[in-house]
C-alpha cells in the first residue's frame, strides 16, 4: 500500500514521534542527549522550524513543532536522524539503523490541543515511573515552561502563541502553564493523540480537518472499516 504524502503546512503544529528500531535504546549517555539537543537546533534552525516542546526518552522522542517554510519539518528530521545515526554508531561501534522507519506525525489544532500535546509530552517520564513530576526530568521542555524569570536558556525553544497568550508576565504564564498540569487528561484523549499521530493524520474537529484537506488535498482522517453496502438488486 502506498504511503499517503507528509502533511507540512506552514505555520500548522505538528506532534512528532522518532522511534528507536524495535524500541532499542537510542540515548544510553549524558552525551548522547547534548549531541542529539546540539543537532536538533541546529536543523530546526536552518529549515525554520519552532520547536514548542520536546521530551528524550530513552528509547524515542516527541517534539511539537511548527514548520515556517515549505517541508521544514520533513528536512529536518531527515537531516537530523542521518546526523544522530553517524554520531551513535561511531560511538558505539555498530551497524546498521537505529530509528523505527520514518518517523511519525500528525498537525493538530493548536486552539483545541497545543496544550493536551503538550501536557502529553512533557508527562511522558511520569507515565513511564522515571519521575514523579515532570520538573524531575532534564530533558523536556517542562522546565521552561514553568519558569517563573527566563533564567533558563535554550536556543531551542520557540515557545508557541498560545503559550505567550497565558499572560504578559511570565511569572503568570509559568503559574498558569503549571495549573494546566493539574487537570487530568482524559485516556479517550491521549489515546486520540496517539493514534493519530501514529496515522499521520490530524489532530482537531471537524472543520479544520476539512481545511486541511483543501489545504493540501491529501486526506487527514481515517477511512472507515468495512465492505461497502452492496446495491439491492
């Protein structure tokens, strides 16, 4: 079955999982977290992506991220995983791949799920027992979100409208942004997120799906099972 077309619209967040082959460790250093940080920057610079939020796992890694010019997203994760393939086989002397196929996303609505993408991501290390809250784990953007004076620098993160729009200080921003931590996130929606995302479809109701498809002229949403009504005679 052919692959349907990436979904990169310009100025459209997208959630995006990379996944280590079989679920191998793709992180087993300190080291290996900065190298693949350093090159994420990078590229998401040079291809003008906004990177929103990250989590590093072990094993896989999320990002939100809105591309701002045409196939930014896809050049970058090209660019990015063939840059982190090099580095960690010469460090570990192996062979052969280390990502799961290409990687995986979907554009999502940012009015209705930039912030359940986010809350899903940056709890990533708290679903998987690593942490027991989020400020526990270095490498995710929760950190920065939750920030009260912008002492913490990244080059890397390109905090999202929505997020700025919690407040004009960014000690309020950073006190809203955590009380957002303390609403549950239902399972319907995380499972949402996930199979979605795993579909490279998009995230969102009704209408902006249909924009999205007119917008590029590729389906977004899962064609529905079964055998087509068969006409009576």
């Amino acid at each position: 079955m052919a692959r349907l077309p990436r979904l990169c619209p310009v100025g459209i967040p997208q959630h995006i999982i990379q996944r280590g082959n079989n679920r191998q460790v793709c992180f087993a250093s300190e080291d290996d977290f900065i190298a693949y940080v350093h090159w994420l920057t990078e590229y998401a610079q040079q291809f003008g992506v906004k990177v929103h939020a990250w989590v590093l796992m072990t094993n896989h890694v999320h990002l939100l991220a809105t591309p701002m010019m045409e196939n930014g997203i896809s050049l970058m994760m090209q660019a990015l995983g063939r840059r982190y393939v090099r580095y960690f086989n010469h460090t570990y002397q192996r062979t052969g791949t280390l990502w799961e196929g290409r990687f995986k996303s979907c554009v999502i609505n940012a009015e209705e799920y930039l912030f359940i993408c986010q809350r899903y991501i940056e709890l990533n290390p708290v679903r998987a027992n690593m942490v027991k809250h989020p400020a526990d784990y270095k490498w995710s953007s929760y950190r920065f979100h939750t920030q009260e004076s912008l002492e913490l620098q990244s080059e890397l993160w390109q905090p999202h409208d929505l997020y700025i729009q919690l407040s004009r200080q960014q000690k309020d921003r950073a006190k809203r942004y955590q009380a957002l931590f303390k609403v549950h996130v239902s399972d319907e929606e995380l499972g949402r997120v996930r199979t979605t995302t795993q579909s490279d479809m998009a995230l969102g109701n009704g209408r902006f799906k249909e924009e999205i498809e007119k917008l590029t002229g590729r389906r977004v949403s899962p064609m529905k099972r079964g055998r087509k009504p068969s006409q009576r005679a």
